[in-house]
C-alpha cells in the first residue's frame, strides 16, 4: 500500500497554515510530524482526516484520493484526536458498540487489536471513572473500528503514564506490522524515535528531517 | 459509525441520563405549579383595576366646584379609572407631579366658575400632564371635559333660572327654593348617572381568561426552563467524539438531528407527563380554566397537540443555545437570562397587552413570543396559520443554525 500527499494548502483568514504540503509513505511506515505549538500539525492531521476542508491537495491513497472519496476514506483512515473522544455517561462497552459491529466487537476483545491495547480489563468501568490512560485506549480503540490501513493520530500519549505508553505503543508497532500506515504528530521523543520517517512543520511549509538522537539540533530548527 | 449507531449511542446516553432530566423536571413542574395555582387563587383579578392618579389645584370656596371635584372621585363612573387629590398650592400639586405621585395636575384658575356663570371662556382648566402624549393625557381631558360638563350645566341651569325669575313677582325665598329644587334635580340626575350602567370586568388576558392566560405562561416558561433540566446532555459533550464522528462520516447535519432528537424525546417525555398531572388536576376540578370547563378531555387533547408544536420549537431554540454559547464562560447562566428575558418579553409573566407597544411588537416576533402565540390557539381553538408558518419557520431555522455552528464547532475545535 502506498499513501501520497500532495500540495495540500490551508488558510485560516490572511494566515496560510499549510504550503504546498508533501509527503509521501509505504505500508509498514511511521512519519512523524514535528513543530512547534501553533505550528499546524493539527490542521494538518484535521485535514487528511477529512475533518477540515483544505484548500487544495489530494491524500491518495493507492491512486485513490480520499479527501474526494469519502467512502474509501472511512474504510481506509482512523482518526484519533488529541482528547477523547468517547461519551462520558457509558460505559467502554457502550462506547465500543457504537463503533463495532456484535460480533466484530467480540472478536477484537478476545484477539485483536483492543486486546493489545488492554480495553478487555475495564470494559464495563464508565468512561467518567475512567483514568487518562484508560480514556486514551479506549479513544484508540473507538477509533480503529474499520481496521483502517491509515491511522491518523494527534500526540497520541500525550499526559499519559508509562504504562498506558506501553500498550499503546504495543498496539502501534503491532500496526505497522500489519502493514499500516502511521501519521503522528507529536513532541515525544520516543515516538519520534520510532518513526521511520520525520517531517518538520514551520511556517506552513513541510521539510523532511533527521533525528539523530540529538534534541539540541532539534530545539533549533523547529 | 453510522447515522443509526451514534442515534444509538446519543440515545444510551440521555437514557442513563434520564432520570435525573425527570427528577429534576418534576420539582420544577411541582415548584412552578404550586406557585403559579397560589397566585392565581389569591388574586382576584377581577378586582384589579388601574387607576390614574389626578391632582387637582384650585381654591374650594365653590360649593359646586368642590362637588364635581368629589364626584369624579367618588360617584361618577370616572372613579373607576382616577384617584383624585387635592392641593392648596401650585408647589405643592408640582411636588406631587415630579415625584410620579400624580400623572397630570389640574389647575383651575381663579374666576372659572363665574366665567362659567357668565358664559365667559376666557380662564380656563390647564392640564399638566406628566408623561408624553396618548392615553393618559386624552383620558384626562375626558375627564376633566366630564367635570366641566357637569359644572357648566349645573350652573348654566340655575343662571337660567334666575335670569328668568328676575321679572317675576316672586319673593326671594321663593326664588331660593326654587334654585335649590333645580339644584337638586341636577344632583340626582348625577347620582342616578352611575347606575345606567352596569360594568362587568371579564378579565381577559391577551384574548384569554385570565386563569387560562396564567396557564398558558407557566406551561411556557416551564417548557423553556425545562431544558435546564437536560443540562448534562450538554455539559460533558466533547468537541473531540464529534471530530472523530464526523470522520468517520458523521456529517454536522446528521450529529445535530440525531442529538436534537434524544433531547427533545427527553423533554417530550417530562412534560407529557406534567401535563397528564396537570389533567387529572382539571379532571378532579382542583384547578381549571374557563376555556376547559365543558369538553375537557377533547380541549385539553387539542392543547397538548399545540403543546407539542411548541415544545419542538422550544426545544430547538434552547438546543441551538446551548450549542453556539459553547466555549463561552457562563454558557448556562447567559442562556437562561436570554431565555428569562424572552420570557417576558413575550409575555408568560404578564399580559403582552399591558406591555409598551415596543416590546409588544418584538415579543409577538421572538420565537418565545410565536409559542405563546401558537399556544394560546391551543387554549382558545382559534387556529392562526402565520403563527404555525413562522413556528415551522424557527424551528427549521435554528436547526440550521446549530448544524452550521457545529461545523465550525469542529472545524476549530472549541470545546
């Protein structure tokens, strides 16, 4: 699976937040996209997940451009924010089965992926007595209902602890090696650590960048 | 997701949500009831009156001018609307003026009464009025025109009469009996003027009972406040599920139907309870109106129907509230003073008619006000098809409205 994006542009009033966008991944593959707060790598993340109109660009995905093709969209891309996305007042139960079919749902808790990310152990808990952790997994979870080929995700471990991390991480390397594609925008440097390719977002414009292990380099270019 | 499963799961919600909406609805429904059928039976409303205040500035030495001054107070018809007060002085009739404590001053100035006497026009009655033009100065001068009236052919009468003795041989005392058997007459014609009419107060309100009108505002401002009641189907959703719905290709449109659906069901559900209580009140004559005192079931069948049309438009209105004033520090308190403020603008505290003809024109226009409208229909079974047109108009209006806010809702992500 190959995924392209190309020229996408985003103006909010005079401030063009996005300029000519690029980028461009294969199944398997990690970008990670960096900047500074403000930046708008949410904007960007916002507008690949259809959720924000661009002004111009395509996200193709297999020669399919999916911010056209809204059907292929939702079968193909998982969008998880940077809160959570669930409804306070049910329980994760509840929550998951507006997102899963019966038995789909039976079939990810006993061996799937929201086995990986832990959901079967606090499937009942509501989501208000939930920790952060707990809230962030099931977010994930929610999110990948459509076994998606592109997972879309906005500093995915953000106030999380060590150990909600971990399964999280353990669900995204399990991810990749289905043959997903992961686009994260993110300030951990774990996460950047992971990517196996990394963009840096400044000013509207997309260049590509290394990290070499050295956050003092870091620090300045962003 | 589909349109279906997040119906599903708005619905699981304001479910686990419901019985406090209830539990709440209920202790509102109860307290503003209990209130309301308090007030009503503890006034009569046909006994209130709204009467003017008159003050009038002018020396009593006149037998006949302090007469016409008591009767306008006392006997005449006109004491149904004036209460009249009397000043020695022109500061102290200006005083009363400029406190608000009278509305218009009548001074009448030395002389009057013989001017009077000999058909001379020259000094006449000034009016100060207080306020601007209208109402109050006309109805004043219509009194004060009763008063002349009185006054003019009372004397004009006995001036006659003595004009018309001058030549005759009667003796004075003759003459004085006969001015005071004219006198007399006079005066009864005048005691008998107030019982050629008989006035009964019906007691409307805006074309209603006075009792329906106050049934009319309670259910009104209860369906309003009601919403306040399904606060927390608002207060923890977050900006993020509805990105994440929209997505998957949840549209704003079908997030607002499907939520404005669980809402309204919710409200929908309290209130046709409260309004099945408030039957059996009317069934078991513990309260009532007048427009339901024969047919009940069938009257308040067609009402609840309007009810219905009404808590659709309500419900909406409040729902779009609640969703644009998101992101806005006391969201909840600025949404109930606006709500509070239409309230009385289109007149559930108190009868438009009585409000200026201002705020009379913009409350019969506020989507409060075309509920009222539209409800008193109910009451009254006169059907109006502009106020079902713009009731209809609303409530597409302001779903509308929200669908457009929740876009940009999630296009910038205020939560």
């Amino acid at each position: 699976m190959q995924i392209s994006v190309n020229d996408i542009k985003k103006r909010y009033g005079r401030k063009e937040v996005l300029k000519n966008v690029s980028f461009s991944a294969s199944g398997g593959e990690c970008i990670g996209i960096l900047g500074k707060n403000g930046c708008g790598k949410s904007t960007l993340i916002s507008v690949l997940a259809g959720i924000l109109r661009g002004d111009a660009g395509q996200f193709l995905i297999d020669e399919n451009d999916v911010l056209k093709e809204e059907r292929i969209r939702h079968e193909k891309v998982a969008y998880v924010p940077q809160g959570t996305p669930i409804i306070e007042e049910l329980s994760a139960k509840d929550n998951l089965s507006m997102w899963y079919g019966q038995d789909d749902l039976k079939k990810q808790l006993e061996s799937g992926f929201l086995k990986v990310l832990g959901i079967d152990s606090f499937l009942n808990v509501m989501v208000n007595k939930m920790s952060l952790g707990m809230k962030k997994r099931l977010s994930i979870g929610c999110a990948i209902n459509n076994n998606p080929k592109v997972l879309l995700l906005d500093e995915p471990t953000a106030a999380l602890d060590l150990k909600c991390k971990e399964a999280v991480y353990a669900y995204l390397k399990a991810f990749r090696e289905n043959g997903g594609i992961l686009i994260l925008a993110t300030h951990d440097i774990y996460e950047i650590s992971m990517c196996s390719k990394c963009y840096l977002l400044k000013e509207g414009i997309l260049e590509e960048y290394t990290y070499n292990n050295d956050m003092t380099d870091l620090m300045n270019r962003l | 997701m589909s349109t279906g499963t997040y119906f599903y799961g708005q619905l699981k919600r304001i479910v686990k949500l419901f019985p406090g909406i209830f539990t709440l609805s209920l202790v509102f429904a109860l307290v503003i009831g209990v209130a309301g059928v308090l007030n009503a039976r503890h006034t009569d409303y046909n006994k209130v009156t709204s009467k003017y205040n008159i003050g009038f500035l002018c020396g009593y030495d006149d037998a006949l001018l302090s007469m016409g001054l008591q009767f306008i107070g006392s006997i005449d018809d006109t004491q149904l609307i004036v209460n009249t007060f009397q000043y020695d002085t022109e500061e102290a009739g200006f005083d009363a003026l400029h406190n608000n404590e009278i509305k218009v001053l009548v001074v009448i100035p030395d002389g009057f009464m013989d001017a009077l006497m000999y058909s001379d026009d020259s000094p006449v009655v000034k009016l100060y009025a207080a306020s601007q033009k209208g109402i109050t100065t006309v109805i004043m001068e219509e009194v004060i025109n009763i008063f002349s009236d009185d006054m003019v052919y009372t004397e004009a009468g006995l001036y006659s009469l003595q004009d018309d003795m001058k030549d005759t041989s009667l003796s004075e005392e003759e003459k004085t009996k006969l001015n005071d058997k004219l006198f007399i007459a006079y005066m009864n014609a005048l005691l008998s003027r107030g019982l050629l009419t008989e006035i009964e107060h019906i007691g409307l309100g805006d074309g209603m009972s006075f009792m329906a009108f106050f049934f009319c505002g309670i259910v009104l401002f209860y369906t309003v406040m009601l919403s306040f009641c399904s606060i927390s189907f608002f207060l923890d959703s977050h900006t993020e599920f509805f990105m994440i719905a929209r997505s998957k290709g949840v549209r704003p449109s079908s997030q607002i139907f499907t939520e404005y659906t669980c809402f309204f069901l919710a409200n929908l559900i309290c209130s046709l309870f409260t309004l099945f209580c408030v039957y059996v009140l009317f069934a078991a004559n513990m309260v009532g109106i007048e427009e339901f005192s024969v047919d009940l079931f069938p009257r308040f069948m067609r009402f609840s129907g309007y009810f219905i049309l009404v808590l659709i438009e309500l419900s909406s209105f409040t729902f779009l509230l609640f969703e644009v004033m998101k992101g806005i520090i006391n969201k909840f308190l600025l949404s109930f003073l606006v709500l509070i403020g239409f309230s009385f603008l289109s007149g559930y505290f108190y009868p438009r008619s009585f409000l200026p003809e201002t705020a009379r024109t913009i409350g019969e226009y506020l989507p409060t006000g075309v509920a009222y409208n539209v409800l008193s229909s109910g009451v009254t079974g006169v059907f109006n098809a502009k106020n079902m047109l713009m009731l209809i108009t609303y409530t597409v209006l302001f779903l509308l409205i929200a669908v457009y806010a929740r876009r940009v809702r999630i296009e910038r992500g205020i939560d």
